[in-house]
C-alpha cells in the first residue's frame, strides 16, 4: 500500500475552508475525509475540457504530483509542466492495481479519472482495492450532470443504465413509457444498439439524443427516434439520453412483481402471475441480496428478484438444458442479462454456489436431500420459500413447518371464463407455500 511522505501528513489545504457562522465569526470546517488515516493516492477528476477546466487544488495536485497515471488519453490532456512520471494504465486494469501502487509507494501519486471518480469510476476500484481512507478524490462534473444540463433534465429524475462493459439487455428493465433514461455508453457502436434495442422491446418511438464529448470543444448532439436512428457511428465519448415512448400495442412491464404470464416465453413450467407475486413477497428481496431459484423452470422468480433492485442477484438452477436455455432468453428479454443459470439437478447442483441469502423451491422437493441442502446453505436470519402443487411434496412441506414454524399457506386462484353464454370461475391447482426465515441453530 502507498504511505504518503511525512511531511505531506497533515490536512490539505484546500480541505479547510473558511465559513462566515450565523454568529457572525468565521468557523474552520473540516471535510470529510481528511480525518481518515491519511490519503496516499490523490485521484482527479478530468473532463473533454481538459486542463481548461479544472479547477486550482486539482491542478496543484497534478502539478505536484510525482507520478501521473491514467489513461493515454486523459495523459494527454496534461501540460508538459506536469512533470511528474507518466505511466499508462495497463489493460486488464484491475489486476494491475495492487503491483502499480505497491511499485510507487511512498511518491506523491495523482490517478487521472473521467469525470467524477466515484461514479462507475477509477475511484471505485481503487478504493475496492486500497480502501477508501486512502483517496483524496477531487470530483470533476460527471458526464451526467454535465448531459442532464445541456438537456434541462433534473438528475434526480433521471434513471442512469451504464452499458460499459455489460449487455445492452440491462436497459430493458428501467423502460416506462415517459420516463427519461441517460445511457453510459461504452463507445461508438453504443447509439446503434440502443435503438436495436429499444425497437426490439416496443419503444421504438422514443427520441434518441446522443450527447458526444460533453464540455469539450468537440461537443455535439445527434438527434432521432430509435425506429429512424441512422446516424453512422460517432465519437466514442458519448452518453444516450433517451425519451422512453412505448409503442402503441407493446406489453406493459411495471415495476412490480407479478409481470404478466405474456411476459415470459414458457412451456407452461411458470409460477403463474399471482402466486408469483405472492412468494416474491415472501422471499422480500432487499438491495444487494443473492438468491438461490431452485427448479427455475422459465426463470420468473429469479428474474422479478433482480429486477427488485439492480443491486439484487440471482442464480437460476434448472435440471433440463432447453429449459436453462429459456431462462437465459427471459432473463436477457426482462432486462436481467446479469442472471446466473445453471444446468443440472439439485441438490448436486447447488455445490460450491455463493452464500444465498435466501432460497425460493420451485421444483424438485422430492428429490432426496434437496429441501435440507437448501436450508443447510441459508445462514441464519436467510428466508427459504418453497411451493409445490403435490401431496408429496404438501406432506414434506408440513413436516418442515412443524419442525422450525414459519407460514404454511394454501394459495387458491380461480379466473373468471365463459361458461356457454354466462360466467364462471375455473380453479387452478391450489399451491401450498411454506415460508420461513431461519432462526439460530435448531435440531432439524
Ligand atoms: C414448476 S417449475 C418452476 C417454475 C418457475 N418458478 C417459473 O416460474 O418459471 C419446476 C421446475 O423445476 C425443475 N426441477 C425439478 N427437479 C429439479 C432438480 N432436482 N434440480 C433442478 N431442477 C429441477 C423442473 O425441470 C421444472 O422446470
């Protein structure tokens, strides 16, 4: 890890700032992070203005600076007086973190970063890897402030998707018709696979604007509909900001679970639309939780899970490949391309998986030792949810409620259908649910 020189120890001056108090005399405020341990790697924020825009403590920074690392291009953005050694990133960046630090330890390091550090920035990773009382981070507007201002979008209002290294598919899940989505785009060819994109899942009317080299002398905007957009590929440098408009006819997705059964392409093994709602209730997914779907079937509790939050993520375990093949499908069409799907038979199928924390069955109950896999797996205060439709799978259901409690329900659906000229209910099959959260350790 870097230790900065001992002289260079103490607070920064451009940390401390002087305040006019509601008393009338002047107060020293400290900032944040400066009662940290001591920063060792100074990471600043440059925008396509370059040295024009950056305001003095970063320039001191950079000027003071005896080592400069970044990318060729923000490198360049440098003037000669920044003499400090200069030492490109290296590609695959993040392997290369730990040996660049450790090789400059001791030097005054300054990061060249895009935009603000901290957001799907360098600045992330670095403090993933050195811990974050080791950065002194001097932000720079982010291409989103800077996009939402020329567009006159509050950024409060504004959903962010960042496709920079991820599938286009993750735009999927934020698309509402009037909603205003800013994509982080991964270079030139992003613009065209956004309108794909956009067409294919039925908001082909919505307007495109592609906001290239944001600040910069270079800057310009590039305007369609994602039906007509024909634009050759562009600058690299660019965010999309799209007008979401869903097509006249085009399936309505909303932002709970219990999507329509149309959602899914299915071959009938699909927890239908209510009960689907109901047990994404029980199995209560919070931001950053994993779940294990067993028996995944066409995959819809996994994918409502992730798409609770874009921080929730899932693995799909499914013992028929055309079927694993179908989740994937699902998976990528609903917006989650991030979902794990394994193919193979539980409980074999469960080996070396992450920690889950939680567990919803949806098929295989009676397959020996899976339900006690599953709950051996659950660490304590993990929730376990299971349905079936079977008396077998009832009978072991019952016996595990009256072993560790829980909630044993009977979910019975009917739907209202013609009968000759009249109405009437058909029942589906009911579905018996035990929902449970696992207390200490308990004999099973
Ligand atoms: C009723 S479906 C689940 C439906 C699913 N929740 C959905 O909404 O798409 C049950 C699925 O479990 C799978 N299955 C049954 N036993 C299994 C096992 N031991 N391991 C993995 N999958 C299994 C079946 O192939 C079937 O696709």
């Amino acid at each position: 890890m870097l230790r900065k020189p001992a002289g260079e120890r103490g607070l920064p001056m451009e940390c401390l700032t002087s305040t006019a108090h509601p008393n009338g005399s002047d107060q020293q405020v400290e900032f944040g992070h400066v009662n940290a341990a001591s920063p060792t790697v100074t990471v600043v924020g440059i925008g396509a203005d370059g040295w024009a825009g950056l305001p003095a403590a970063s320039r001191d920074a950079l000027l003071r600076a005896e080592v400069l690392i970044g990318g060729a291009r923000q490198l360049d953005l440098l003037p000669a007086d920044c003499a400090g050694e200069r030492v490109t990133w290296p590609t695959p960046l993040r392997a290369a973190v730990p040996g660049l630090l450790a090789a400059h330890a001791g030097r005054r390091v300054c990061v060249l970063a895009s935009g603000d550090p901290m957001f799907y920035g360098i600045g992330r990773t670095l403090g993933e890897i050195a811990g974050p009382d080791t950065l002194r981070v001097l932000p720079h507007p982010s291409s989103v402030s800077y996009a939402c201002a020329r567009l006159g979008w509050p950024v409060e209002e504004t959903d962010v998707v960042t496709l920079v290294g991820r599938p286009a598919a993750g735009l999927t899940r934020v698309l509402h018709d009037g909603r205003r989505v800013l994509v982080l785009s991964a270079g030139a060819a992003t613009p065209a696979a956004v309108a794909a994109l956009l067409r294919e899942q039925g908001y082909g009317s919505s307007r495109m604007r592609v906001l290239e080299q944001l600040g910069g002398e270079r800057e310009r905007q590039l305007d369609g509909t994602a039906d007509t957009w024909e634009h050759p590929a562009g600058d690299p440098l660019n965010v999309i900001a799209v007008d979401c408009v869903r097509d006249l006819g085009a399936l309505r997705l909303g932002t709970v679970p219990g999507l329509p059964d149309e959602a899914y392409e299915s071959d009938g093994q699909l927890t239908k639309r209510y009960v689907r709602a109901a047990t994404l209730a029980a199995l209560a997914p919070a931001p950053g939780e994993l779940l294990w779907d067993v028996g995944g079937g066409s995959g819809s509790i996994a994918i409502e899970w992730m798409r609770a939050h874009p921080s929730c993520h899932a693995v799909s375990v499914e013992r028929d490949a055309v079927r694993a093949e179908r989740i994937g499908r699902n998976a990528q069409a609903l917006g989650v391309p991030g979902l794990r799907v394994v193919t193979g038979r539980a409980p074999a199928a469960l080996a070396g998986l992450p920690v889950p924390d939680a567990v919803f069955i949806g098929g295989g109950l009676t397959a020996p030792g899976l339900l006690a896999a599953c709950w051996d797996a659950l660490p304590t205060g993990g929730r376990l949810v299971a349905n079936t439709v079977t008396l077998e799978s009832e009978a072991l259901l019952t016996e595990w409620y009256r072993r560790h409690g829980g909630d044993l329900v009977r979910l019975a659906v009917a739907h209202a259908v013609p009968v000759g000229g009249f109405t009437g209910w058909r029942q589906a099959m009911p579905v018996t649910q035990w929902a449970v959260t696992k207390a200490g350790e308990e004999e099973r």
